[in-house]
C-alpha cells in the first residue's frame, strides 16, 4: 500500500493547496469574485468561490492574497539569451536595419559563448518573477540551451537557423544543424527558420520537413521588417544589408524576387500551418492576414519590440476583428524594455484602441492571448486557463478592480510590475 494514503483520503502532498484571491480569472470561464484554486499534484483540482471550497480541500494550506488570481502568462516569442543586451532595449531605432547594425555589433563582441547561458538563466527569472510560466524561447546559441527545463519553465525552445544560403546549408551548415538537433536535453524542442529574408528558401523547406518529420512546432519572424516584401517580390536587398557582399548569394536577390506577397512567399516555402507560429506580423495586408487564419499559422504580436526598433504597431485590431487567435510575445530585452508580458498587453491595448477598435470583448480577448492564446502557440493545452486537470501554473498580480471594473480591465491596464506570486506544476517559485 502507498505509505502517503491512510484511509479513504491522501494525506496533502508538501505543495498541494489552496490559492484564494479577491478575483480568480480562469480565462476559460467567467470571473469569479473571492475566488480560489485547489492544486493537487502539480494540477488544478477545483476552482471556484473559496466560500464554496469541497470539503476534499478543506484540510489544505490556504494561501490568500490581495488582487487577481490568473494562469501563469505565455509569452509567445522570446529570445532570453540576449538578456545581457538590455542598453540596446533601452534604446530607439529609425527601422528595423537600423536596430540590426546596433545589434549586430553587440553580437560580435560576445567572446565567452557560456555568457549565452548566464543571460538565458537571468532571463528565465525575470520573466517567471513578471507571472510567466511558459513561453516560446528561440536558442540561436548552443550554451542558451536546457535553460527553459533547468528552471521548471514550460515552453518550447526553437533551435534557430539563420544567414543559410543553399551552398552553406550543403557545405556543412546542414550537417551542424542536425548535429545540434539530435543533442539531448531536457524538455521540447521545436525549429526556427529565423525569417523568410535570412535564409534561402530551399533551406526552409528543409527546416520545416525536419520539424514536421519529428513532430516538432516551428516558429519564424515574418513581417518585422518593413522593407522585407519587396525582397520577395522584387529582390530588394534593403533587408540583407547587414549580410554585406553575401547578400547576393542568396537566391531571392539572384532571380529577381517571386512576385509573391510576403505570406504568400512563406506559404511556398512550407512555412505556414497550423504547426507553425509567426512573430509580429506587422506588414502583412488584408490578404496576407486572411492566409495565415486559414491556414492555421497563429502569430505573436510584440508592441514594444517594434516600437523601441521604429517599426509602426502591429495592426491589433485588425487581427481581432478578423477573428485570429493571437499571442502577445515579449521579444528580447536586445529591443524591449522588460519580459513582463503585461507591458505588451498593455501596448496593444493602447495600440487597438489608436486603430478604432470599440468592441467590449478587448480587455478579456488581450487576457485570452497571453495567456491561452500562448498556449495554443506552443501546442499546449494543458496551459493557459485555471480549470480543473490544468497543470498548476498559475500568477497573482496585485491589482485591484475599481467600482464595476472588470478583473480583465484591470489587469491588461495596471498589471505590468504588479506580480507577487508565480506557482509552476504547483510549486511556488516567486514571491513577493
Ligand atoms: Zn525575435
């Protein structure tokens, strides 16, 4: 018999209890005044007004705090290994080839590569002492790798490739890739073709038949630049200038563009599906936005990132209206001024409200994006909402509603810096 069971009833494992706060926000379901969540085992047990808490519960530690009760956030779009680059997040650029050449001479000067997995580290703490318990990571460096695991944090980590041309991908930059791939280390991997202008095409119909071939998510940056769909429909180089005197091996520049929109480019290189998710999406027309939905690609929107880089707000209202499922990513500290996912809630809200967007459902959709809409990005769906069978990954932002004030207002609105507790697989990993 278990030693831990006596009885009809187990004995509460260490980190099995009761979290209660003025609101909980289940996002799957209405908000809950005076609400509570019972952890069992790492998962949701219950969840519901703490004056209605099962009598099951009733011997478990309860933990009450001030403020709203939430899943833990999901940031859809990351790179923590530049966390040690947070003067030049601290900056502003003219465009986003402007923002490159600043970031590429950062890049350069980093000579110990462990300095990689010491950023990561310190950035997996800054975004799990903001309410994140989860995000889409890209790993562009081999010691920024296993971080995500070593912390408890979910998510994915994209293994990134970037600056391949087909005559390097064949002269051993395949061969590396593949080495890389099949390391092991601890939790799930998934692929990253860095942009669809950094990268010949037929080298991204190879990283995405690898991902699909091993079941792996994929993720890429698609509509950051501003130049970048003349690239692919003209063969403009403006966006592979940092690529100097190697831009013209690239096979865009050599045959002149495909006459192809920036999605519908991506499209032919395999890179869309319901498998694969897009950061920022700014410069992507009306046709382009309906491609993506019903192929199934979901992209993460990344406000502060583009604003610090000079770029224009991603067209939030748009995406809303059109009926996609977004993901609020917080970039890099290389071009962001926190990973506190709030900040980028906040900034699209601001930015939907500047684009005319009027519906009631704002608040509570910009909720449902960093949250299970970062879920959905990285194939999880036992993330993002606080119901029973969840895992117990939950934040606690202090942050009260004011007269009829929806919990959902107040959090998108004044949440950003206001995180006193972080719970990951019910194990309390930040407070304050
Ligand atoms: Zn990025």
């Amino acid at each position: 018999m278990d030693p831990l069971v006596t009885g009809a009833r187990p004995v509460a494992a260490p980190n099995d209890a009761v979290f209660a706060a003025e609101w909980a926000l289940p996002v799957s379901s209405p908000a809950i005044r005076h609400g509570a969540v019972a952890v069992v085992d790492g998962r949701i047990a219950w969840v519901g007004p703490i004056d209605a808490l099962p009598v099951d519960f009733a011997g478990l530690p309860v933990e009450t705090l001030t403020g709203i009760l939430a899943p833990g956030l999901v940031n859809g779009h990351t790179h923590l290994q530049y966390t040690g680059f947070a003067e030049l997040g601290r900056g502003a650029y003219r465009s986003f080839e402007h923002w490159s050449e600043a970031f590429e001479v950062c890049y350069e000067a980093v000579v110990d590569p462990e300095d990689w997995g010491r950023a990561a580290r310190e950035g997996v703490q800054l975004a799990m002492r903001s309410g994140t318990t989860a995000m889409a990571e890209i790993v562009t460096d081999g010691p920024a790798r296993g971080v995500l695991a070593e912390a408890g944090m979910q998510g994915i980590e994209y293994l990134e490739a970037i600056g391949e041309t087909e005559r390097r991908w064949d002269q051993g930059g395949r061969a590396a890739f593949l080495a890389w791939l099949d390391q092991e280390y601890p939790g799930a991997v998934g692929i990253s073709p860095h942009a669809p202008y950094s990268l010949d095409g037929e080298v991204i119909r190879d990283l995405t038949a690898l991902a699909r071939e091993r079941g792996m998510r994929i993720h890429s940056h698609v509509g950051e630049s501003e130049v970048e769909a003349t690239l692919y429909a003209d063969g403009n180089r403006d966006v592979l200038e940092i690529y100097g005197d190697m831009r013209d091996e690239f096979a865009l520049i050599r045959s002149g563009g495909t006459g192809l929109s920036t999605a519908r480019y991506a499209e032919s290189i395999d890179l869309l599906g319901a498998d694969s998710h897009l950061a920022h999406g700014i410069y992507l027309e009306r046709a382009d936005r309906d491609l993506l939905r019903e192929t199934g690609t979901r992209v993460s929107l990344c406000p502060r990132s583009n604003r610090v880089i000079g770029l224009d707000a991603p067209p939030v209202a748009d995406y809303l209206r059109e009926g996609h499922e977004i993901a609020i990513g917080t970039d890099s500290l290389s071009s962001s001024p926190s990973l506190d996912l709030l900040g980028d809630v906040a900034a699209l809200a601001s930015a939907a409200r500047d684009q005319g967007y009027v519906d009631p459902d704002l608040h509570h959709r910009l909720v449902d994006a960093a949250t299970l809409g970062g879920a959905r990005v990285i194939g999880r769906d036992d993330l993002g909402a606080l119901a029973p069978g969840m895992r117990a990954d939950l934040a606690v932002f202090d942050v009260m509603t004011v007269g009829d004030e929806a919990p959902e207002h107040a959090l998108v609105e004044r949440g950003e810096g206001s995180c006193v507790l972080t719970v990951i697989g019910g194990r309390i990993r930040h407070r304050r």
